[in-house]
C-alpha cells in the first residue's frame, strides 16, 4: 500500500491510486476550496455548496441521489474544511463505474434547486445551534476567530444566520463554478480495482469538463497579537482553550511539532497534559492538544474542561509542562519511546480504510504526492533532541500564547 500512481487528464484533472487488496472501494473528489476562499458576503457559501450538491443535478433528484449507492450497500458523505472539500463513496469494488458516474454528475451538474435551498439552510441553522449547544467544540471555532481576527480563516465553516438566508441557486452555482473545475480539483482512488480501468471511467465522466485557467487567491493572514479572552457561560465546567498560530504545512519543523504534540496531549493515555491533569490530580475527564497546518500557517491548541474552581490549577500545570518541554532536553531514550509510540499510533491508524483513502486524495491535492508511511517514519527518525527544544521555544513561549476561557 505503499506505492501509487498517478495520472492527470488532458483538461488538468489530477487522479491518484492506491491499491489495496480489499474489495471495498474509496474513491471521490478533493477539491481545493473551502471557508477561506469564500468573499466577504459569502460567509457558509463552501459547506453550504458541499450540503447542495446532494440535493439535485440536471439529471438526478435528491431522491435518486441518496438511493444510487445505498442500494448497492455503498456510502456516500463529503466534508467541508477551511481549505478543502472532499466528496466521496464507499463501496464494493464492482460498483466502481456508479459510483465515478454519480460523484462526476454531483460536481459538474449541480443545479441547487430553489424548493432544496430553505429546507437545507434550516439544516444548517440546526447544525450551527448544536455546536452553541456544545461549548468543547464551540470554542475552538471562537478561538480561530480570534486568532485569525478579521481573515477568512477565522471563519466558522458553516457561516451565520444571516448570510445563509441570503443564498439562492445562482449564488450556489457560481461558486460551484468558480472553485469546482478540473485544475483545482483531484480524483483519488484506493482499491483493488485495476489502474487503467479507474482511469478510464475518469476519462469518460470527466474528460470533456472544461478546464479554466484562474489563479486561486489567497491572503496569508495578518500579525498574530496574543490575546487572554473570558466568556461567561451558563455551564458546568470551564473550558479553557490556550493556543497560538504555528507552522504551516510545507514547513519541515512541523514534523517535530507533530512529535511534540503528540508528547504533550496526544491520544495516548500517557500524554504528559493526561498524566498531570488527570491521572495524578484528578483535575479533568479530556485534556488534549492538537495541531492544524494550513498552505500558509497553522494553529497548535490545547483544550481542557474543568471544575471552575481548578481552572487557574490547570492553567499553572499546563504552563509547567510547556516549560519542561522547552527548557528540558529529552533523553535518548524517551526521544526514541516517543517516537516508537508515534509511528505505532499511525501504522494502526491505517487500519481506518476511510481516514487513509481521504488523506490519499488530501495529501496529492495540497502536495501533488501521497505523503507514505515509510516517508513520515523516515521524517520521525530524522528529529533530534535539540529540533525539539528550538519547536518548543519558537512555538511553547508563553508570551506567544493566547487563551479562550469559558468560566
């Protein structure tokens, strides 16, 4: 699974395969547009375009477009990010034609009917209340919007009340047109399926798409200025969330800032944040950080809900592992624990069929290659001790760190 191929058709399409020996199928479309490429009255246009093209082409009805892979026992699904949108299928490999068919139809001939449209932003207006409704994950939009003041980044990636009422077929179409086109997008595909035959219904479905030559333009974001922001909410615990922007994803010092971060608050139940927060004081049930790169910056956060009574408690001790980490070099043996534990999560990461064939199609539209296993291990290895400790004073130095309270 280490090795794919890649191909791009005469109108720009991109397409990348990973075989596999299974016989379920992946396969979609990523796309390279998402909230930040949206313009200032189109705040909710990319997710509410990802929600839209299910709801009707110049040849299917809404209907017919749950029913076509459903039938076969297939899945289809699309996510919306800041930068990108995937539309995908899941599905037994003899199915493989319906389902290049269908997703071709979804993103060439997508008519956002009129009687689809209030239906839908009402669903999305549900969406938006659930996550008010949730502050663990409210905050983090908050907190981007913060650090991103004023930048499309910033964005909440389902938009507001306000400008999702304003939206109508024509303004769906147009973005539909402007972002979703050959040159900006990329077909990927893992499964068992034979290369050429995977090319082939490409070419036929997509092959005649009209390329357009437009150059996508986006505004690296403005000066970073911390900030200390509390909110009072009607909850039970605080949550806190502590942050700053880090490095982007073509940036080679992320690789140990991944290594970091996984050290500090990752999965693992041994994180350090887990061990001090939780398991030695009992302070927290979640604490964990994580990091977000984007083609020209990134955000690195950690996130913690609490007894209002032991916020300022977690505070100190989350500041004290960031200390240890940037003033205490890692032995040769726990560089080499935390790096076995890395690679390990990964490796059963890849068990997650779905996750690895939308990374597929995620990696080759930012980077125009599959970012491997054996590649990522080979970056892992490469970290010393001391690319740590510069990561951890560059991006760890309290000064540089902003903080979101819910109290």
């Amino acid at each position: 699974m280490e090795k794919y191929d890649t191909y791009t058709l005469a109108n720009g399409l991109r397409i990348v395969c990973l075989p596999t020996d299974s016989s379920v199928s992946y396969c979609g479309f990523a796309v390279n547009t998402g909230t930040r490429d949206e313009r200032p009255d189109e705040a909710g246009i990319a997710h509410f375009t990802e929600h839209m093209i299910f709801k009707g082409t110049r040849h299917r009805k809404s209907w017919h477009i749950l029913n076509r892979m459903e039938n076969v026992g297939g899945e289809l699904n699309a996510y919306t990010a800041k930068e990108e949108t995937l539309i995908y299928s899941v599905f037994m490999k003899e199915h493989l034609e319906r389902a290049v068919e269908l997703l071709s139809d979804l993103v060439r001939n997508s008519i956002f009917p009129k009687n689809e449209i209030d239906r839908e932003v009402e669903v999305i207006i549900d969406e938006i209340n659930s996550y008010r409704d949730n502050p663990a994950e409210l905050i983090y939009d908050e907190f981007e919007d913060l650090l991103f003041s004023g930048h499309p980044l910033g964005h909440n990636i389902l938009g507001d009340e306000k400008t999702l009422s304003g939206f109508n077929s024509e303004v769906g179409r147009d973005f539909l047109l402007r972002n979703y086109h050959p040159g900006n997008m990329v077909f990927f595909y893992m499964g068992s399926s034979p290369e050429k035959k995977v090319i082939s219904f490409v070419e036929k479905y997509m092959g005649d798409a009209v390329a357009i030559s437009s150059i996508q333009e986006r505004t690296a974001p403005g000066e970073y200025i911390p900030f200390l922001h509390t909110e009072g909410k009607e909850t039970f615990q605080a949550h806190a969330l502590i942050g700053t922007r880090a490095f982007d994803m073509f940036d080679k010092r992320r690789t140990a800032l991944y290594l970091l971060n996984n050290l500090l608050g990752g999965p693992g139940m041994n994180s350090r944040l887990n061990v001090s927060l939780r398991e030695k004081r009992g302070y927290v049930y979640t604490v964990e950080s994580s990091l977000t790169s984007f083609t020209d910056t990134g955000v690195f956060t950690i996130y913690f809900g609490t007894d209002p009574k032991n916020i300022d408690c977690c505070l100190k001790l989350v500041y004290k592992e960031l200390k240890r980490l940037r003033d205490v070099s890692l032995t040769t043996s726990q560089l080499s624990l935390a790096k076995k534990q890395l690679c390990g999560q990964l490796g059963v990461g890849t068990d997650n069929k779905e996750s690895m064939a939308l990374g597929l199609g995620k990696s080759f539209l930012h980077f125009n290659r599959y970012d491997t296993l054996s590649e990522f291990y080979h970056r892992i290895e490469e970290v010393t001790s001391r690319d740590l400790l510069e990561v951890a004073n560059e991006i760890f130095d309290e000064k540089r760190l902003s903080t979101l309270i819910y109290h």
